[in-house]
C-alpha cells in the first residue's frame, strides 16, 4: 500500500522531510526532501519505511548556510 502525505510549509519555515527504512534506520535519498518556506510538497511511503518530518528553526537555517559556506570556500 502507498500513502501520499501532503506536507505544506505555510508559515515560514522551510520543512525536511526523511525517508526511513524501518528495519536498517537508514535514510531513503529517493523519499526525502526540502520543502521551503511557503510551498507545498507531497511525499510517498510505502512498505512499512517511516517518514521523519521536521520544521527547520531559524537557528539551524543560519547553521546550515554557514556549513555550505565553508564548504564552498575550501
């Protein structure tokens, strides 16, 4: 069975959403993704894997932009 979630980042934030295989913990590439600030996204899981959903704070906005811009600098 499929099960579409419709994730919809309205009020600011933008939203992470992970896709996990249920018996190694692992991230699914394929699942996952960024929904930013304003827009809306649907997501699929299927056969048991779960989906991890998370409302970026302004904090790990700013810690994530510095960590790309050191890497981009090296």
């Amino acid at each position: 069975m499929t099960t579409t979630i419709t994730v919809k980042a309205g009020h600011g934030w933008p939203v992470r959403v992970q896709g996990i295989d249920p018996h190694t913990s692992e991230d699914i590439p394929m699942y996952s993704g960024l929904v930013a600030a304003g827009e809306t996204r649907d997501f699929i899981c299927h056969s048991a894997m779960d989906l991890r959903i998370h409302e970026i704070q302004p904090d790990e906005v700013a810690a994530e932009k510095a960590a790309t811009d050191a890497t981009t600098a090296a």
